[in-house]
C-alpha cells in the first residue's frame, strides 16, 4: 500500500468502514511509515475533538425543562391511546381478523415443522445465542472479580512479563492503541477460571478505564464452519458486553464505556482475529 | 415477540417506549440542532419526531437499533418541514464545485478550539455537514448514514470525503488567522 492510498482510505479505517484484508494492510503500512502513522494519529485526535467539542457544547445539550415537558406530553399521549380490551368491543373487523391470524399461524407452524432441515436450524441457532448469552455472564462475573476487584494488583504488577505476553500485545494491545489512544495500556494477561468457565484474560486500561478482553478457545459456542464478522452486544449488571467469533474462538470486550465504544473496540479487535 | 404490539395496553406501550426510545433523546436533539440551528425550531422537531415515533412504535422490533431509527424519522421530518417552509434545497453547486477541485487536504491544525471546530463545522454546506456529524460526531455507520438519509451508500461516501476536505480548508482558514498556516494560498482561497 502507497502512503497515498492510505490517506486516502484512513478516515474510513477510523470508522471501521473496510474489509478485514484491507484493515490488516493499513495496520501494516502504518506499522511501517511514520509519517503515515502521525497523519493518522491527527485525523484521530481532531475527530476526537470534533466530537467532543460538539458533545460538551452548551448549545447542543437539550434543556431539562424541555425534557420534561416531552416526557410528560409523551406519556400522557400513549397513556390516553385505547387499551387492547378496549380495542375488541365494538369492532366488527377485528374477530375475523384475529381469526384468519390464528388460522395463519397454524399452516406457518405447520409448514415449519414439517420442514426437515427447519427444526436443526433453529436449535443450532438457539443453542449459539443460549451459549453466547451464558458466557457473556461469566465475563462480566470475571471482570468485577478479577479485573477491577485485583485492579491494584495488576497496577502493581504492570510491565512485567507474564504468559504470552507478545502475541496479546500484537493482537489486542497494539490494534487498539492505533484505532483509540497511544495511552491505552495492557495490564495483564493470564488464564482464569470463573464459575467453572476458563477464559484467557486481558485486562486493559485507558486512564481511569478498565476494559476486559476474554477469549474463549474452548469451541462450546456452535459458530458453524465460517468465520463471522457480527458483533453481537449486551449490558449485564450495568456492563457493556460486545462479543464476535473466528473459526475457532469466541471473544468477549467488556467494560462501563457507552455501547457505541465497546462495541468500536469489539470490531477493531474482530479484524485482526479475523485475518 | 410475534410483533403482536397492538396487543399491548398504553401503559405497556408507554414503559417500552419509555426504555428503548427515550435514552435517545438527547443525541436527536443535538442532530436537531445542527438541522435547524435554531433552539426552538430543534425542540419542535424532536418532540414531531418523538410522538411520530410513538405513533410507528408497533413497526420498531425491539432490541433493534432504535438510535438509527429514531434519526431517520427526525431527517424524514425535517425533510418535511422544510419542503413546507420552501426552503429544501437539493445541491449547493458552488460548494460542490469547491469541494470536488481541492487537489491537496490541508493539514489539520493542532492548535485549535472548540469553539472554532463547531464554527468551521456550522460553515461546511447542510447536506455535506449531514454525513459528517451522522458519522464522525454521533458514530454511525455508513450504511445506517444511507438509510437515515435515503440515499445510496457510495453518496454517502462521495459526500464524506468532500465534507473532511470542506472542514479542513475552514480549519486552515483559522489556522492562517494564527499565523500557522501555508496552505490557503495553494487551496486557491
């Protein structure tokens, strides 16, 4: 890739925008040219400005009063609205509705059931959100147990070597402090058990921050044959949890950052667990 | 779960809305202002665009993406306000034709204020200012962009890229003011 290329494709790397191949040539031009490596760092820094120059602007924050004033119209408009038994009496439409509805339903049902390959779908899908759903709640158990409850440990402990420490600061430490801040540190990586669930563990921190990565190399989740590039995301006592899958691991980003941002984090790190 | 919404009493309805609609409020109402520019004429469109909302609640899937879809409603309605107040207009070609012959990006100044980033923002023509605030202020994506916009995702793009260009020669603009900046006589200014 030509530093002009990168221009004129970086912004839209900032916005998570390219394919998987693609997103791994920037990461490799940028590794390798400075200059490339500054610009990018000042589209990133004035976005981030941008952003929140317009988010801590006094003209853009909606007034209190006026917020007030619309959840009350609000609610008084949709508490006003007919209740469902009201809508029954006295319309003469909706009995035959209703009816050809149910009747409808059934041949559907019917129809699905009787579909071989119908029934193994719907499981294997229901068996993927189930499993994606149960681990996502051992993550979060995992990051208030481990990552902020041994926070001053980690801090304690933070530069010194610990189990493969090479390969999470290319995949995870170096991808992330690219896309968001040169001040994102990794505090530690290490196996850890919770609720009988072993994950690899990746705490992070970005100022006052703490951000948990957790992978999952156990196959329990039936991903299927192809690799996925879907985030999937969910708040659990107060968290943030954004999840996707490769072939063979499932990868948990969990924090108290907005959804938006975890899940930003979430894809930076899809792509390069992708390639 | 079957989208049998109806169904629901007004109370129900109303602690749905309440839950998946209301925390957006906000974010429409800082779009709204970038629309109108205007504090009345935003609290207007956000509350048109709520109770339309509210209206439409029964099509939303819940636990779908209620932020872009809120957005779209308010851009519809907006859209609909100003073909009733004469003033949709499809292009700026004066723009268009600055924007489409800036040969160089300027570079981006460092020393610059919030303030000055919100006045160059408000200067970069609507339709461009759109795409850039859906995106790089409120995050969204581009195919959400081209939905909430109706229009094709390569305008989106096309419009993107002229929109950071357009930002950049007004940054420069401030940033010549300081004394920094050399690029204004190359952009043709």
């Amino acid at each position: 890739m030509q530093c002009r290329d990168f221009r004129e494709i970086s912004d839209s790397y900032l916005s998570d925008e390219l394919l998987v191949e693609t997103n791994h040539q920037v990461f490799q031009h940028m590794e390798h040219c400075s200059e490339c490596r500054a610009d990018f760092t000042a589209r990133r820094k004035f976005r981030e400005k941008m952003r929140s120059a317009v988010l801590n602007a006094d003209e853009f924050q909606m007034s209190p009063t006026f917020l007030n004033r619309l959840n009350a119209n609000l609610e008084s408009a949709a508490l006003s609205q007919k209740s469902w038994r009201r809508m029954f009496s006295g319309s003469g439409w909706l009995v035959p509705a209703m009816a050809s509805l149910l009747i409808g339903f059934v041949v559907f049902g019917v129809a699905y059931f009787s579909y071989p390959g119908g029934n193994e779908v719907a499981t294997t899908y229901k068996s993927m959100i189930q499993g994606l759903t149960e681990i996502s709640m051992k993550a979060v158990g995992d990051h208030k147990d481990c990552a902020l409850e041994k926070r001053p440990r980690w801090e304690a402990v933070s530069g010194t070597d610990y189990p493969e420490k090479a390969v999470f600061i290319e995949k995870v430490l170096m991808p992330l402090k690219a896309k968001f801040s040169d001040n994102v540190e990794m505090l530690n990586a290490h196996d850890c058990v919770y609720d009988g669930k072993l994950f690899t563990h990746v705490v992070l921190k970005d100022g006052a921050r703490i951000v948990s990565v957790f992978i999952d190399n156990s196959g329990e989740i039936p991903v299927g044959e192809s690799a996925d590039d879907t985030i999937t995301s969910d708040s659990n006592q107060g968290f943030q949890v954004a999840s996707f899958h490769n072939k063979t691991q499932a990868v948990f980003v969990v924090s108290d950052l907005p959804e938006t941002e975890n899940i930003r984090i979430a894809r930076t790190l899809s792509a390069v667990f992708s390639v | 779960m079957f989208g049998l919404k109806w169904l629901e009493s007004g109370e129900d309805k109303w602690q749905n809305f309440q839950t998946e609609a209301m925390p957006f409020s906000k974010d429409l109402y800082r779009v709204a202002m970038w629309l109108t520019r205007n504090q009345t004429e935003a609290e207007d469109l956000v509350q048109e665009t709520m109770f339309q909302a509210m209206r439409s609640f029964h099509g939303y899937e819940m636990g779908t993406n209620c932020r872009a879809w809120l957005m779209t409603i308010m851009h519809n309605m907006n859209a609909r306000r100003l073909r009733n107040l004469g003033k949709l207009t499809l292009v700026a070609d004066t723009e268009d034709r600055i924007a489409e012959t800036i040969a160089f990006e300027p570079s981006i100044p460092e020393t610059i204020t919030d303030d000055e980033v919100i006045e160059a923002l408000s200067k970069v023509p609507q339709h461009y200012r759109d795409v850039l605030v859906l995106s790089d202020v409120e995050d969204f994506s581009y195919k959400e962009i081209s939905t909430i916009l109706n229009v094709p995702m390569g305008t989106v793009m096309s419009r993107l890229h002229r929109a950071r260009k357009l930002l950049r020669l007004r940054l420069a603009d401030y940033a010549k003011d300081f004394g920094f900046g050399e690029n204004r006589q190359a952009a043709g200014n």
